[in-house]
C-alpha cells in the first residue's frame, strides 16, 4: 500500500466476544485514502463483526481501534423498509440526514440513479436500492466507506457494475473504502488489498496473492479455482452498466 496516503483507519489485534463465545479475534489491518480494502470470508466469519467492530458500534472489544476521521459513510449488511410505505428515493434519502438539494443531487448522479429521484423505493430492482443506498452513505463526501455486502439482491452483470462503480467513488471523491463480500468473486477487479477471515485472519494480500494462498482455497474450495481468471478476465476489461464491454487500450 501507499504510504503517502493519508491513514483513516486502523485496527490493531482487535476481537470481539458475546457469552464467552469469540466471534472474532486477532484482526490487524489500516485503510488509508484513495484505497479500497475487502474483507471476505464465509458467512458467520466475523466479516460484519469486524466493521462493527471498525464504526465504534461493538464496544467491549479486545485490541484497538484507531480513527483518523469522523467523517464516515456506512451501508450496512441489512437495512429495515417498509416496503408499504409511499416512500420515495428523494424522501429515503432525507430520513435521517439533513440534506441539501445539490448534496442529493450530486449523490444520485455519481451512482446513476438521479432519474430515479422521485420514484417510490418499493417499485426499484435489486441493483437500483443499492446503489440508493450508496448514494445515502455519500452524500456527504466522506472520507472513510463502510460498505457491508453491497451487492445483495443483484445479479451477476448488476454486481460487476456496482463493483466498478465502488471504484469509481473511491477515485471520484478520493475515499478509503472498507468493502465487506462473502469471496474475491468480481471484486477483485476493484480492490487494492484483501483480508480473508474466518473467525480471525486467515491469510491477507493483494488479491491475486490470496487468491493463489492455500488457507484461501481451503475455505473456499471450487470457487476458488476460478478467481485468477476471473480477476483477469476483469483486468482485460470493463462493464457499462448496461453490461456493455469496453476493451482497454
């Protein structure tokens, strides 16, 4: 990693512990700006644990927590709708911030969904709700990006394009990113270092290191095999987000 960059976070030996029962133990890792950190692992790994743990939202935890900004958007895993409510994006947006008009309107273009303004949240798809609620977690230009399993609900051009498009947030408004997934997946295309957990750190790396790490292929057997041609296949080129494909030079 750059060490020019300016350090927003860091968590030094951190864990977290219910009922004597340790959820997650030993986790060591910074993101700096301008930087795109994964967390990946199983599900009931520690992943969601370790960013609560990372957002002061766990308290009682071992180790440190160390944060050089306040300024932090966050996206979390599960979010409650209800869904029979005329609620619409531009309502959505407000409910708990104060916005003004070009923060939303800005928020909205950088994810592509300012034509969706006013539409009622109950009629968006899969991919149009995430990229709401991105666009909810930035609006005010944070430094630091807790992105919590992005990408649910969508389909596999959808997540190609949110990926591409969590990079672009990041090179845009110039943020450290601290994206949450279940595998490298599509997301290695996007991300400058990996901490792969499960219920502590496995292994961490540049993706195509932990792609290639032994520990990595145990937790996650076939699918592991295709993620360095997949990783490639991202790298030769990208997706619009109507899954058109442009050919780098």
């Amino acid at each position: 990693m750059n060490n020019n960059k300016k350090l927003l976070l860091k968590l030094e030996n951190a864990g977290y512990t219910v009922n004597d029962k340790s959820l997650v133990k030993g986790v060591s890792f910074e993101v700096k700006q301008g930087e795109i950190v994964t967390l990946i692992g199983p599900n009931g790994s520690g992943k969601s644990t370790t960013a609560k743990i990372a957002l002061g939202i766990h308290k009682k935890i071992d180790g440190k927590v160390k944060k050089f900004t306040n300024k932090i958007g966050y996206v979390p895993q599960k979010i409650s709708v209800d869904w029979t409510l005329p609620l619409r994006v531009i309502d959505f947006m407000i409910l708990t911030e104060n916005l003004t008009d070009d923060q939303i309107n800005i928020a909205l273009n950088l994810t592509g969904v300012e034509h969706l303004k006013n539409k009622n949240l109950s009629n968006l798809s899969g991919g149009e709700f995430q990229r709401v609620l991105i666009s909810r977690a930035i609006a005010k230009q944070p430094n630091l990006l807790v992105l919590d399993e992005p990408v649910q609900g969508v389909d596999f051009k959808g997540e190609v394009a949110l990926y591409e498009l969590i990079k672009k947030i990041s090179e845009k408004i110039n943020c450290g990113i601290l994206l949450i997934s279940h595998d490298l997946h599509v997301v290695m295309s996007a991300t400058d270092f990996v901490i792969c957990l499960n219920g502590h750190v496995c292994c961490s790396g540049k993706p195509h290191i932990v792609a290639q790490n032994e520990k990595y292929k145990e937790l996650f057997g076939d699918r592991a095999s295709n993620v360095l041609s997949l990783y490639e296949h991202q790298h030769d080129h990208s997706h619009s987000q109507d899954g058109t494909i442009n050919h780098k030079e």
